[in-house]
C-alpha cells in the first residue's frame, strides 16, 4: 500500500466511525455540520460532510478529528482505532496492527510499537500520570473506608447487632488496616510526583481533601488550613496534624497552633479521580 493509499484508509476509517455514531444518536449530517460551525468554530458546509462519509474527502485534520469525537461523545483514538469493529489496521505504510494494541499504542499505554519487537516508545510520562491516578483513587478509598468505621466506632445501638465478640477491637484493627493503607499511598503519590519533576513534568493539583500530601505545592489554602483537614481524615490531633503538615512542607511546627478547634466538613470536596 502507497503511503497516499494508506492516508486514504486511515482517513476512511475515521468516516465509517463517524458515521455510525452519527446515526446511532440521531444526528443528521445537517444538525453534525451545523453543531461543528456554531458551537466548535468549525464551518464545514453539509455537502463537505456527506463526501467526507462517502469516502470521497481523503483528508481530516487532527482539529475536525477531536472536535468530530467530542460531538459524537466518543474517544478521539477509537474513531482511528475502532477496537471490536475492525479487527486489525495499518498504523503506518505496511505497518499492520491488531486494532487494540493499535489503540494501546497511541494512547501511551503500550510502550511497544505495533508488530516491532526491537524498536519501544518512550511513554515514561502516560505510565507516571496513570500511577498518579491509580494512587489517589488507592488513597480516597482507603480515606472512605477509614470514614465509614469512624461513623459508627462504638455506637452502642449498632453493635448489638455486631456477631464479633469484642467489635470494638475489631474497628481498631480495621481502622488501623486503613491509615496504614493510606499513608502507603500517600507515599507512593509523593514518589510518583518526585519522578514527574525528575522529567521536567508538572505533577496534576492535588484538591484541598488530599493537599498535605504534599503541601508544599498547594496554593489554596494555608498549612494550618491543611493541618485542620489531616485532624479531621485521620481523627489525629491538631497539634500532631500541625507537626506532621508542617514537616511535610519542610517548615518548622509552631509551639502551639493558632486555629479554631471546630471540626470542618471533609467530604465537601472531592480530588479528580477521571
């Protein structure tokens, strides 16, 4: 296959997926052309469309391939690489590939190139952000878990219906299972965001809820604002919340922390976990 051949293809099969999306939410290629000039900026006239799907317009442009995806509500790389509905493609020129490990392969989530055993790619970068993803969703369900026991530790109408001998005994083991669990992945995330700064990557913010990670980074909000948050996750004391914040952010505890008491609502915000 000619390099302009396999353009040609690459292109097609694009069409083909537009077109199937298009149809199965009910769009016309009227109201697709209309919806890509009024609300994306992008003016293709109807007919231009209608040939793009026939296969007689062997071009698209990597602005009309996001733009087509976010319209029709599908990944960008599955309108190239449509994984369960074309059972191979050529990446390249007489570069044939199963369709997944196409997809893998584009999205950074392979380091292999298709059908090459020798030659690798370089996706360091995709592999840290997905552990970094991976870590806190780790840390917010341990966080939950550990929450749903302080919820009911000790509540005397509950544990009547407890089967363990001593429950209590139990939630202290469970809640120490979990404040252990989280301060491992606490300290996976730190060394995960230590390998992205190492590559000259900026680490993804991290939301007030899971900020003392490391609260050197955070800018919305004050260390004792921090120390408040770890006081009331960990159902630690304030002044063991200060120490542990401040030391985390390089700086020097105070004797005694000045800050209100009262406990903050910490289910109020939620990190980024998509």
């Amino acid at each position: 296959m000619s390099e302009e051949e396999w353009r040609s293809r690459l292109v097609y099969v694009v069409a083909q997926q537009v077109r199937r999306r298009r149809l199965e939410i009910g769009l016309s290629v009227q109201k697709f052309a209309d919806i890509c000039a009024e609300e994306y900026g992008l003016p293709l006239k109807r007919s231009v469309l209608a040939n793009f799907e026939g296969g007689r317009r062997p071009a698209l442009s990597v602005v009309e391939l996001l733009v087509f995806a976010r319209i029709l509500a599908v990944p960008p790389a599955e309108l190239l690489f449509p994984v369960g509905r074309e059972e191979e493609t050529e990446v390249l020129p007489d570069v044939p590939a199963d369709t997944w490990s196409a997809l893998k392969w584009f999205t950074g989530e392979s380091d292999r190139l298709p059908n090459d055993d020798e030659f690798t790619q370089d996706n360091r970068t995709v592999g840290l952000y997905r552990d970094h993803d991976r870590l806190i969703a780790e840390w917010w369900a341990s966080r939950q878990k550990l929450t749903g026991i302080l919820a009911t530790f000790r509540d005397p109408e509950l544990k009547q219906f407890r089967a363990e001998p001593d429950p209590d005994s139990v939630d202290e083991l469970r809640m120490r299972d979990a404040s252990d669990a989280m301060r491992a992945a606490e300290e996976a995330v730190q060394i995960v965001r230590q390998q992205m700064r190492e590559l000259g990557l900026t680490p993804p913010a991290l939301g007030l809820e899971s900020a003392y990670i490391e609260p050197e980074s955070f800018e919305g909000s004050t260390l004792d604002d921090l120390a408040r948050t770890v006081s009331d996750i960990k159902r630690i004391s304030l002044h063991d919340a200060v120490r542990e914040v401040y030391r985390r952010a390089g700086e020097v505890p105070p004797a005694e922390p000045d800050i209100p008491m009262e406990p903050i609502d910490t289910m109020r915000e939620e990190d980024d976990e998509t």
